[in-house]
C-alpha cells in the first residue's frame, strides 16, 4: 500500500475514534441524570410514607390519650353512667321536715379483663364484704366482659378497707342513694326507690309518674339539686297514728291494723299508717307482709260504719226524717238468710236509736225505702264503688256484686258485701259530716279554695247537719263513748264485721273499725281506725269495735289534736263542754 494509502486509512481510523469518544461522553451525561431524578423519588416516596406512619402513630395516640382520660364504658342493664349521679327531690313534710333526701355513696366494680386470678379477688374482697356470693361473684369475674357490678352502694368504711387490699381491676363508682330519715314513719305515704334511685311505691313513684322518670330516660337529669317537694302530712301526727296501730296490734295481737286523719274542709291526710309496714332503707326485709298499704290497697268490708251512709241516703232521699221510727221487732228473713240485730231491743226504734243501736233490722229497712237503684247509685255518688283518686298509686278497686238484688241492698247497708278501702271509707265519712261535700284526698298541701274548686256536692247541707248530730249522739250514749276525748267532742260510729273464710263467714275473725270526726259541733277531721283480727284473749272485749278500734281513735285524738291546732272547750268550772243539738 502506498504511503498516502496509509495515511488515509489512519486518518480514517482517527476520525473514527475520536466519534467514539464523544458518543461515550454523552450517554454518561444521560445516566447521570436519570439516576438523579430516581433517587429523588425514591427519597420523596419514603419522605412521604416516614408522614404517613407518623400521622397513623398520631392518630392512635390521640385516642390512647382519650381512651385514658375518659371513664369506663358500662355495658350493664343498669342506668347510663351519666345518670348514676341523677338527683331526686327532696321530700317534706308540710312542716319542712325531710321525709326523703338523696345522699352520696360509691359502688364496686370490676373489670373482668384485668382480673388474672378471681378467686384471689374473692377471697380478699370476703374479708370486707363478709356475705358476698362467692359463686356469683366468680362467675362475673371470670366473664373476661370490661365491666361488672360487684357491689352497690358501700359505706364509706368498707370503701377504705377495700382501696387498702390494693386489688387490680376493681374500682369505684360515684353514685346517689336515697335516704329515709324517719325510716318506717312515713313507709306507705313516701314509698321507696330501687337499688337505681327511680321510685317504685308511694310518692316517691307519684314524682317519677310526674316527668321525672321521663327526664332520666332521656338523659336530661343531673346531678344538680331539684327544688324539694313538700307532701301534706303532719310527720308528728304521722309518728302518733303509727305508735298507736302498733300498741293496739301489740294488745290484741291483731295481724294487721290502720289508720288516717283526714281534714274534712281540704281532703289533705295528715298522717296515714297501715300495719305492719317497712323500713324503706331496706325494702327487702319487709317484702312478704309489709309492702301492703292496708289503708288504700286493701278492701275490706267496713261493717257497720256503713250504716252512717244508709242513714244518710235514707235522709237525703227525703223519704225518712228524724222523726221516724223503724220496726225492729222482727228478723228479716229473705233468700233462705235471717237478718237479725247482734244487741236486739225487740221494739220500734227511732232514727238517733237505730243509730246508737246499730240495728241491722232497721238499717236495712231505711235501704229498702230508698230502693235498690237509688241505693247503688247513692253509694256511687260517694266513691265507695269506684277506684279511688289520688296521688298515691298504691289503689284498690273496691269490689261489689255484679247484680245488685234485694238481699245485696239488706246486706251491704249494714256493711257486708262491699268491700272498699278505709281511705275511701274516710273520705266519704267526711263528706256527711263537712255539709255534704266530697272531696278526693290529696297528700299534697291544699287550701281550702283549691279544695272547693275539686269538691262535689252529694249531700244536701241539712242531712250533714243531721249526720252529725247523730255522731255526737252515738259519742255520747252510744259505742262511740270509748273514743271521746274530754275537751274535743269527738263523735262517730263503730262497725264490728265478720271476716270471709273460704267463702263463708265465721264469727271468731272479726274486722272492726271506727269512724270519727271531731270536734263534732264544726267538724274539722275525721279520723278512721281499724284492726284486723283482733284476739279477745283474758276477756279485752276484743271482739267488739268499741273496745279496740274505738280507743285507737281516742288515743290519736288526745295526743294528735292540739299538734292539730283544734283548741278545747271547757265550762266555766273547767269541766269539759258538751254541745248539745
């Protein structure tokens, strides 16, 4: 090859290198760049997942936070724990004195899931808590739930001892517990509440059934102080009229007794009591007998306390006058039963007389002038046939014959065959003796305008006026001489019935009560008494009304009535004052 041959080869050969160069120069350029920008991304890529686990860490701490400063959730059938704190009103009675208040306690409670060996909790809780069921207790524990009650409504004392056993997973809860003063005084008018503060009897159930339960079951009650309310009664004649029925249970050994004053003019019960009764701090040991409200939830065939609404009727209707005289002769022999009288006088007897004799004979005559529609419908008028109004809801439906006949109308006016309860006995009582006006009782105060505004006319004024009469009559010459009271002219009739055993009625169970009203010349409370199945043991005279329910009346009048305000009437010599008619 010639020398410029190779010259040209090489130059080529140089050309050729030198293009390599400079194409291997730009393509380092290219991945240098590109891998800049990967490495970019990448770092923004954890940048933004190292943000992404930081807000979700955030996040669950915030609600651990929460979580921990919140109270626990109660998934119990109890109350929301928002309510457990819930006030209820005071109770007053019409003196300002507390019937019932709400008082601050805590509660135990566990939770199940922290607990690592329950019978160890058991065992140390038993120490404190001597009668706790064990087996109950274990099964709760073991349920591995968040939250269990173990015990409600401690004593401060027991609340120390446990915090000092240093048990984890237990703890306590602030809760409002209801507090009855007076304990059993006033059981059967104020009532009690459940172990969740909401009122199961009495008035403190009336309250509930006045808006406050709806307000819990919503949620809006708190635990700010309610304005209290103030009940009618008198808690010193409501202290009088409870001793009293206990005695006089005590002395004839009676299973059950009774027992109101009423105000004739306003319908508000000053004091009430029915025995035996309960301790509403603790409900539950009364349960089997003491619950019964005798006064306003048991019927009973009152005897010849019905009388008095006979003779009423008999004069109201105006086809019998004071003047007249009744043939009591004879027994009434009628659907194979004989009416006779218990303390016959064989002869005519007049009006005041039959009265102060209770005679059967008589009375049933008077029923039979008036007829037995008019009878029915007389005794309908005075709400001894119907439900009973008022605030307590402890209520009997008096009870009576689906068809009234003759021998109904003979029976049921000298007391046997309608059964009512002794308020309502009470309340009609009042009407005959406070110019013939029937007034619903109330347990609220009331004034004597608002009770006017309620009241019915049933009587006309003049057959009130002879109602009383013939109660300061029977006072003074008849049964009714055991309840006066010297100073306060106490009248009133006694009624001495028979009990109903498996349907017949037998003669050694008497039910036997007294209607009074006092001071009979302006009536201004009827008081009405009663004992059930009083023993006539070492010859008391048990059997009759006048020797035991009379003298209830009596004791209650002479201890209860200056409290009352009723002011005695003595003579000039001191002696107490009869009023004559």
């Amino acid at each position: 090859m010639s020398f410029l041959s190779r010259i040209m080869v090489l130059k080529s050969r140089a050309h050729l290198s030198a293009g390599t160069r400079g194409s291997r120069g730009v393509r380092s350029d290219l991945f240098e760049g590109a891998g800049k920008r990967k490495a970019a991304q990448a770092r923004n890529r954890v940048g933004l997942l190292m943000l992404g686990f930081a807000a979700f860490y955030c996040v669950i701490g915030g609600r651990l936070v929460q979580y921990g400063m919140a109270q626990p959730e109660i998934t119990s059938s109890i109350m929301p724990a928002d309510r457990l704190l819930a006030s209820r009103p005071d109770l007053l009675d019409r003196n300002g004195e507390v019937l019932a208040t709400d008082i601050r306690t805590v509660s135990l409670y566990a939770e199940p899931h922290k607990i690592v060996d329950a019978s160890e909790v058991i065992e140390k809780l038993a120490t404190v808590l001597p009668d706790i069921d064990a087996k109950s207790v274990y099964g709760r524990l073991a349920s591995k739930s968040h939250f269990q009650w173990l015990r409600r409504q401690l004593t401060p004392k027991q609340q120390s001892q446990i915090l000092s056993l240093g048990i984890p997973g237990i703890g306590f809860r602030p809760e409002k517990r209801r507090f009855y003063p007076g304990g059993a005084t006033a059981a059967h008018i104020v009532g009690h509440v459940n172990i969740d503060n909401r009122g199961v009897a009495g008035m403190e159930r009336y309250v509930d059934g006045q808006g406050l339960a709806d307000l819990a079951a919503v949620g809006m009650t708190s635990d700010q102080s309610l304005e209290p309310v103030r009940l009618s009664i008198d808690l010193r004649v409501q202290s009088i009229v409870r001793e009293v029925l206990y005695s006089a249970m005590d002395k004839f050994k009676a299973i059950g007794a009774g027992a109101v004053v009423l105000d004739v003019h306003t319908g508000e019960v000053l004091g009430m009591a029915s025995a035996p009764d309960y301790d509403p701090n603790n409900p539950a040991a009364g349960a089997e007998e003491g619950w019964l409200n005798r006064m306003s939830n048991g019927t009973f065939e009152m005897g010849s306390t019905f009388k008095s609404f006979t003779i009423a009727m008999a004069l109201d209707s105006g086809k019998v006058n004071m003047n007249d005289s009744f043939d009591a002769r004879y027994p009434i022999r009628i659907g194979g039963f004989t009416i006779k009288d218990f303390h016959g006088k064989g002869r005519m007897l007049t009006v005041p007389e039959v009265f102060q004799y209770s005679s059967n004979i008589a009375t049933a005559k008077m029923a039979d002038v008036v007829g037995i529609e008019g009878h029915k419908d007389f005794l309908t008028k005075l709400g001894l046939l119907s439900k009973m109004q008022t605030e307590l809801p402890e209520v009997a439906q008096p009870s009576q014959p689906r068809e009234w006949k003759k021998i109904n109308s003979i029976t049921i006016s000298f007391g046997h065959g309608v059964a009512t309860t002794p308020l309502q006995t009470a309340v009609a009582g009042a009407a005959l003796i406070n110019g013939g006006k029937l007034i619903e009782p109330t347990f609220l105060p009331r004034t004597r305008d608002e009770a006017d505004q309620v009241a019915q006319q049933v009587l006309q004024p003049t057959t009130s006026d002879s109602m009383r009469y013939l109660f300061h009559w029977n006072g003074v010459k008849g049964s009714g001489k055991n309840a006066r009271v010297e100073g306060f002219n106490v009248g009133g009739k006694t009624g001495t019935a028979d009990k109903v055993v498996n349907g017949r009625y037998v003669n050694d169970k008497n039910f036997n009560a007294f209607l009074a009203a006092f001071p009979i010349d302006d009536p201004q409370y009827v008081v009405l008494t009663f004992i059930d199945e009083p023993k006539t043991d070492k010859g008391n005279g048990a059997a009759l009304a006048g020797n035991s329910a009379a003298p209830m009346a009596h004791d209650i009048i002479s201890r209860s009535a200056a409290i009352l305000g009723v002011k005695p009437k003595f003579g000039d010599d001191g002696s107490a004052l009869l009023v004559s008619y």
